[in-house]
C-alpha cells in the first residue's frame, strides 16, 4: 500500500512538472516575441511594406499627386519597346560600367587586402586606414579633390599635366563631355570604392588558421601564390562571397558619382546615365513614378539573380540551401 501511494504522488509530481513546463514554455515564447517586436515592426513598415507597395505601383501610372491608374503590364512593355534612351544609352553604360567597376574592383580589394596581410602590423594599419577613409569621405573627396583634378580648365591637374607633356593643346571638360565622363566615372569609383568589401577580406585573411598554413608547408607548399590558392582562398569563402555581392550589386545600383561630377542629371549628352540616374530622372524630374517603380523592380531582379549566381560559385551547400 506504501508503494502505491508513493507511486501515486510521483505521477501527481509528474504531471504536476508537466503542466508547469508548459506554462514556462509559453511565458518564454511570448518573451521572446517582446523583445522581437521592435525589430519586426520596423522590418514590416520599412522593409516589408515599401517593397510591396513598389511592387504595386510598379504596374500603376502614378504622379504622386493624383490616385494610381492600374496599367497592367504596359510600363514593362514600353520599357521593352519604346524606352529608346534605356536601350541606346542607360544599359550598355550600366552594363559597361558593372562589367568593370564590379569584378575589377573586386579583384583590386582582393589583392590589396592579400599584400596588407603579407606587411606587419603597425604598417598594415596606416595602410589599411588610407585604403579605407575615401569609401566614407567619398562625396566631399568627389566634390574636392577630383573636381579640380578633372577641371576643364588650365589649372585642372590633369589638363596643366597632359598640355605640359604635350598630349593636348587645349583643356578638355572631362565630367561634361559625354565622350569622357563614363572614364572619369570608373576611375573614381574604383578609387573610392575600398570599403566594407576590402576589409571583410582583409579580415578573412587576418583569421584563417596558422596551423593552415604549417600543414601545408609540411605537405610541400612553398610559394605563396600556391598558398593564395590552395590555402587562403577555401577558408575565407564567406567573406569572399560577401564581398563578391556587394561590389557587384553597389556597381548596379551606383549613379550618384556621374551626377556629382558633372553635376547634371541626366549627365551630359547621356554619357555617364546608369540605370540608377534613369530611374531617379523618371521619378524626380519627370514625376512618372509608375515607370520609375517598374525599372527599380527589374533592377531588383537582376541583382536578385547575380547574388544568386555568386552563392552559387563561392557559397557553401548550406548557404545554397
């Protein structure tokens, strides 16, 4: 009888347990809701809401003044058909300008970050420093530094420089001569362009494993291209991929430095318009907010496509999945 009543106050006990487990589990999930709530509050009004109602207006014509008028599909088929200065000027400069600034770029803050790892500590922080500040300061430099370097004048550094040497006679307007300004374009953003991608590498590099790179001296590698390849390279994947995405997807949506040196939008004779100007011009100046939308949204697209593309190639099978 003893041992049935003891058995009989375990599985009170039991139950009892349960029950309360229960009630823990659901006080913790709602905690974990408060603290949550901020961030998803602000994710649905700034990220969700903004993306679905683009999404909306872009089959809409809409002025921001009078209500949406529902087109159906008609932006996209007069951005397919009729939009003749997106198709002569915007992509292949846009096209131009990512093939170049994006992998080129990348394998500049590539290689850059790979020399900084080879110097000492002290060296590589002045270095680093250097490499880094223009990517923050990159307005007032543009406004700064490079306006006089590309000024059309005689006391422009590039013009005083080319005319002294005997290259030119006259000084030539750089960042208002459509022939030029999509060159001075890449150059500066090349220049300014070694951000949060070259030190993501930097520090990729910074953290593989010493004992890395003692295997493999073991195993027989002595050059350090062979190391870069065969060591570096497979175990700073992720900030590789990181990088990867946002130099090609910063080269798509870039077009405030064609603006801010020619100081025009559109810029001269079409010469440094990007994908990113057109869609600002139909939706500032021209206030059709509606196409505008559209080509935004098929921006969205492709950059959409070409992350894909890069977790394809430089992604792990998790981050695939």
């Amino acid at each position: 009888a003893k041992i049935d009543a003891l058995l009989e106050k375990v599985a009170l006990l039991e139950v009892k347990n349960k029950k309360m487990k229960k009630v823990y589990n659901k006080k913790n999930i709602w905690m974990g809701y408060l603290f949550i709530a901020p961030f998803m509050i602000s994710f649905l009004i700034f990220i969700i809401l903004p993306c679905v109602s683009a999404a909306l207006l872009a089959f809409t014509q809409y002025d921001s003044i009078n209500m949406p008028k529902f087109l159906g599909l008609k932006n996209f088929v007069h951005m397919l058909t009729n939009d003749i200065l997106l198709m002569k000027k915007v992509i292949p400069n846009t096209f131009m300008f990512a093939v170049i600034v994006g992998p080129v770029g990348y394998a500049l803050q590539f290689l850059l970050a790979w020399l900084l790892n080879k110097l000492s500590e002290k060296v590589q922080l002045l270095y680093v420093m250097a490499i880094y500040v223009p990517s923050i300061a990159g307005g007032v430099l543009i406004s700064v530094v490079w306006s006089v370097f590309f000024s059309a004048d005689r006391l422009g550094y590039l013009n005083n420089f080319l005319m002294k040497l005997g290259f030119i006679r006259n000084p030539i307007a750089w960042t208002q001569d459509g022939n030029y300004l999509m060159f001075v374009m890449i150059i500066v953003t090349l220049w300014g362009n070694m951000g949060v991608g070259f030190l993501s590498l930097f520090s990729g590099m910074q953290n593989v494993d010493a004992q890395i790179y003692e295997a493999g001296r073991i195993d027989g590698i002595r050059s350090p291209l062979t190391e870069l390849v065969y060591l570096t390279i497979p175990s700073m994947k992720p900030q590789m991929l990181f990088s990867a995405i946002m130099a090609i997807t910063g080269a798509l949506n870039a077009g405030a430095v064609g603006v801010q040196l020619s100081g025009t939008n559109p810029t001269p004779d079409y010469g440094g318009q990007l994908i990113q100007n057109h869609i600002e011009d139909y939706a500032f100046s021209r206030l059709q907010l509606g196409y505008s939308t559209s080509l935004s949204f098929v921006l969205l697209l492709v950059v959409f496509g070409i992350s894909q593309l890069c977790f394809r190639f430089l992604g792990s099978k998790e981050d695939e999945s």
